[in-house]
C-alpha cells in the first residue's frame, strides 16, 4: 500500500490541520454517540476532549511510533448502562464510570506487565495471519448494518442497542418505522452516494494534496447536498426533507454549548450520595464486574487494530514501539478518557481506515487531531457544527471506511494456503460466527461477536495445528531418512 507520509514524516502546517480535520471527522461520530446512547447527562463535547486526552496519552506511551486515535468505546456500552442502573443516583453512577474504566484501564496495565516479561512471540503463535486477518475483517463487516441504516436515515437518530453494543435497529429501521420516510429515504441516500463518490473519485482519481483528503472533500460535498434539501424543507414545509437538524444552535444560548460537562465533576458530587462504606463497597463490586471482564475481551480487538495498521504502515507495532508499550498507552488513555467524558477509549478502525485510504500515518497528523479534538470542545459553534453533519452523509463516508476495514482483514491471509482445510476451517468459523453475531452473555458479562469469533478461531488453530506439528514432523523424519539413504549409497560407491 504507497503511504504518500509514512509515521515519522511531517506534512506542512496546512496540510497537516486538514489531514487533522479528515481524521477528526472520520472518528467524531463515533466518538459522540457513545454518551448521546447512554445519555444520563453525558456530554459528547466531554467524550471528544477525553478522546483528544487519551490519543495525546497513547502517543507518548507508544513513543510517537503509532498513527491510531483512540475514542469512545462501543465495547463498554452495556457496563457504562450498568453503571448507572447499579448506582444510587445519575452523580454516582459517573462515579462508577470512571472507577470502571480505571479497573479496565488496569487490566491493560497487568498485561503489558505480563507481554513484558514474557515477550508477544506467544502472539504470533496463538494469533497467526489466518487468525487475525478474518478477524479485522469483521471488524468492518459487522459494522456493515450500521454504514448502511445510517446512509438511508437522513439526519435521524435513535438506534437501539443490543447487550453487546451492537445496533439491533438501525437508525433506518427507526425512521421506517416511526413513519417518517418512504419515498423520502431516496433523497437521504442521495446525500450519501454523493459523499461516497465524491470521495472514491477524489482518491482515485485526484491529484496532489486533493487525492489525500477525499473524505474531507466527499463530506463537505454531501453536506452541500443535504443543505440544498433542507432549505427547500424550509420553504416548502416538508419535513421529510430537513435532513440537517440545524435547530442544534439554540445549543450556543447554554452553558452547556460551549463548557463540556466533564464526567469528574458531576463524579466528585456523587461520592457523599452513598450512606455507608458498605454500600459503596457493593456497588464497586458490581462495577468490577461490569468492567473488568470487558477489558480483558477488548484485548483481542487491541491486538487485531494493531496488527491491521502494521500491516498498512508495513512495520510490526507490537515489536516496535512494543505490545507491552501499545497496551499502555491504550489502558492509561483510556482512563484519562474516561476521567474527562465517562466514555472509556480504544483504538478507532475508522482511524485506522483513514490512513489506510488516505496514504497519509504521520503520527504528526494523529497529534494534531487529539489536540483539534480537545480545541473544538470549546468551540461551541464548530462543535455544534460538526455534530449537525446527518448520518447519511457519514454513512457514505463509513461505507469506505468500514470496507477498507474488511479488506485489510481479507490481505493478511493472502498468503495463506487456503486449499488447506486447516487454515480453511479457522477463516470461515471466524467469518460466520463475527457476521453472524455470535456473541455471548453470562449474567452481563458481555462478549462481543468479534472477541467470541476470535477466541474460537484460536482454539480451532490450537486443535488443528496439532496436525500441522506432526506433519512437519514427518517432513522432518522423511528428509532425514533421505539424506542418510544418500549418504550411505555415496559411502557405498
């Protein structure tokens, strides 16, 4: 894949606050509507400022040697629910909020304390190419569902959420449902084929610096279009054709519109709410299982990120800066995260997918976002703007994004021998059981389709590899037998 600005390189100023606007977009949708799902007074201004927080602490960790953002996590959704439904009041359930992610930011900790001692070549054993590729793979094909309800539901909201975190209903099903489209849907999906174009015909077919911002290009083009449609609304008295919610700007006449909410100071006001050290105790208990688990299954999904992004900047992350190094930055960012907006933080394939179309992984680039992000939760006007983009102008966007995704996954086993039923078995199961949904619950604890895909594929490739060993190992047997015939027919003559 031709990077146009490897990780070590620095763009010029311009081009580097436009190659930070392109990843700021590409992750704020995201990154806001993990706490607009939660709500309970979460602010999404607050969530993108711990996401600015948490990618400036991950870059540090990882010694400025890897081009990843980190925003909220969907991951965390049913324990970030459970918060609150376990706390005494909304001020402790923020308490819980960050008292989980720091338990989860801990696991990451004890982990990379364990990759330290003990190395990651266990990775390459257990996580082999015809593991992790089918695995990012569906990392972007099981957001699939979402690209696609997003690019036809205009500029509405109000998906529902699964147990695992999952869209059940997409934001399209929503509207139909309410009645608010029919026919009207094809105005929305023009607003977003006219961002995914635009943006496929400017990567491909772009020249110079316009070629490495497609998405900036391709959304603001979408939202022109969906502009053009809404002022009609406004003069034909159509609602159906308001696709941009710009009643958003009575924001700016709160506090709220231009101070975020930080999750620590509502967080702060909830610690006098419990009456006892026992009942804090119990409700720490319930945090612990809420969180704790969930940390340990976003590890394989750590794994996987960084396995997708050093195969498109083509050098092994978790050799250099290091797993153990990437765990930390990942763990500790996401508490300051969490800190800051509630939401604790993991590494964005969306990011990941923007450089990889882009060409562009100047961890400059990565920098400058994180602080654009912390900036622009000040802003009340741009942040408020940035929030009035519809979701099927980013639909479009996430259709290239998403798909990127996917197809990094399907490279990592290209050089696979998939006429091998040993590698063809663990591909498939890790595709069906990712695509289709095969998560689990046990009493809340939940694991996600993608870590339950991945942990069955590892067992698959442990039960088979066992036959690979001793092939080899006939192999081995059959070619020394070979060379001591020849030997002894050489002595022979």
């Amino acid at each position: 894949m031709k990077l146009y600005y490897n990780v070590e390189d620095k763009p010029s100023f311009k081009e580097t606050i436009v190659f930070a606007l392109q990843q700021l977009l590409a992750i704020m949708a995201a990154t806001i509507a993990v706490p607009a799902i939660v709500q309970n007074g979460m602010s999404p201004s607050a969530a993108l400022f711990g996401a600015g927080v948490g990618t400036l602490v991950y870059l540090l960790f990882t010694k400025f040697k890897s081009p990843v953002f980190l925003g909220s996590s969907f991951s965390f959704l049913p324990s970030m629910f459970a918060a609150f439904a376990g706390a005494i009041t909304v001020e402790a359930g923020f308490l819980g909020l960050i008292i989980g992610a720091i338990l989860a930011g801990l696991v990451y900790v004890v982990l990379s304390l364990v990759v330290k001692s003990v190395g990651s070549k266990w990775i390459d054993k257990f996580m082999p190419a015809v593991v992790i590729g089918p695995t990012v793979a569906i990392i972007g094909l099981c957001l699939a569902r979402n690209a696609i309800g997003d690019l036809i539901a205009g500029g509405l909201t109000g998906a529902m959420v699964d147990g695992n975190g999952n869209f059940i209903i997409s934001a399209a099903e929503t509207a139909t449902e309410a009645g608010v489209f029919n026919a009207n849907y094809l105005l929305y999906l023009a607003c977003g084929l006219v961002t995914l174009f635009t943006t496929i015909l400017f990567s491909v077919y772009g020249k110079g610096f316009l070629k490495m911002i497609p998405f900036v290009l391709g959304i603001l083009a979408g939202y022109i279009c969906a502009s053009i449609l809404t002022g009609i609304g406004w003069i034909a008295s159509v609602e159906a054709l308001k696709v941009i919610d710009f009643t958003k700007f009575a924001q700016l006449g709160t506090i709220e519109g231009w101070i975020p909410q930080f999750s620590f100071i509502k967080a702060f006001k909830g610690i006098s709410d419990f009456d006892s050290f026992g009942s804090f105790m119990a409700y720490f208990g319930t945090i612990a299982v809420a969180y704790v688990p969930v940390g340990l299954v976003v590890f394989a999904e750590h794994i996987a990120d960084h396995k997708n992004i050093s195969s498109i900047i083509e050098r092994d992350l978790l050799v250099e800066p290091g797993l153990n190094r990437t765990l930390l930055g990942d763990g500790v960012g996401s508490m300051a995260g969490a800190f800051f907006g509630g939401c604790p933080n993991t590494t964005y394939g969306e990011s990941i997918g923007c450089v990889a179309i882009s060409g562009n992984a100047s961890v400059v680039t990565i920098l400058t976002t994180s602080i654009m992000a912390i900036v622009i939760s000040f802003i009340g006007p741009f942040s408020i703007f940035l929030s009035t983009i519809p979701s099927c102008v980013m639909g479009g966007v996430c259709i290239a994004l998403y798909g990127f995704i996917a197809v990094s996954g399907l490279k990592m086993i290209q050089k696979a021998d998939l006429g091998d039923n040993r590698n063809l078995f663990v591909v498939s199961l890790i595709l069906i059981a990712g695509v289709g949904g095969f998560g689990l619950n046990f009493s809340g604890v939940v694991l996600t389709d993608i870590a339950c895909a991945l942990l069955l594929g590892i067992l698959v490739n442990v039960v088979v590899s066992r036959k690979k060993n001793d092939d080899n190992n006939q192999e081995v047997a059959q070619e020394e037998n070979q060379e001591v015939v020849q030997e002894t027919v050489q002595e022979g003559e």
